[in-house]
C-alpha cells in the first residue's frame, strides 16, 4: 500500500482540482448542473483514482486505476477546451489549465509505465 499524499502526481492532480472549482464558481449559473457539475467531477477523479490506486494491495491495481486517471485528465482537457470555447474561460485561464493537465498527463503516463515494468 501506497501513501499517495507522497506522490507529487497526487499533488499536482488536487491544485488542478481546486483551480477548477476556483475558476467554474464563474460559470454561469444555468451550468452548475451541467458543465460547471461534469468538469469539477472530471478534475476531481483524477486525484481520487491516484488515491484509491495507492490503497490497492498490487501494482496491477495501482496501474489500472492510474488509466482511469489518465482518462479523466483527457475529459478534463476537453470540458476546459468548451468551456473556453463557451467563452467561460478566458484565453490565459485556458492555457494556464492546459498546460497544467499536460503536464499532469505527462507525469501519470511516465508513473504508469514504471508501475508497469516494475509489475
């Protein structure tokens, strides 16, 4: 069992998940059901499936649930494109979540790879 709170993936996944909430408390208020509800829910599974992942007892667990965080990074990456595109988000807030989920992409993909040649 992984302590994840150790892992700096976690960390970045949580400050992507409080920048979310942070920006989508701006969203109009026709979408707290839709898109402001499905990003925060988005964000916020990635650093939930990195900490489920660490509880689990084998790496193949662990990797499995980081694919399912890798995923949510992706709908992430898309709900922040429409929401800018919805002009919800302006062009520096987009590109500063961007690079923050490519990033975080980058750091699950190479996490992932050496749970898998460890496993």
């Amino acid at each position: 069992m992984r302590d994840f709170k150790k892992l700096q993936v976690w960390h970045r996944s949580h400050d992507l998940t409080l920048q979310i909430y942070e920006l989508t408390a701006q969203f109009p208020r026709e979408e707290i059901y839709g898109l402001t509800s499905q990003i925060r829910r988005a964000s916020a599974s990635i650093p939930t499936n990195i900490a489920e992942g660490c509880g689990r007892d084998s790496s193949r667990d662990f990797a499995r649930f980081l694919q399912i965080a890798l995923g949510s990074t992706s709908e992430t990456e898309y709900l922040t494109l429409l929401a800018h595109d919805l002009q919800y988000l302006d062009d520096d807030q987009y590109v500063e979540l961007v690079d923050a989920i490519v990033s975080l992409k980058k750091m699950l993909s190479v996490l992932l790879r050496t749970i898998k040649s460890d496993g």
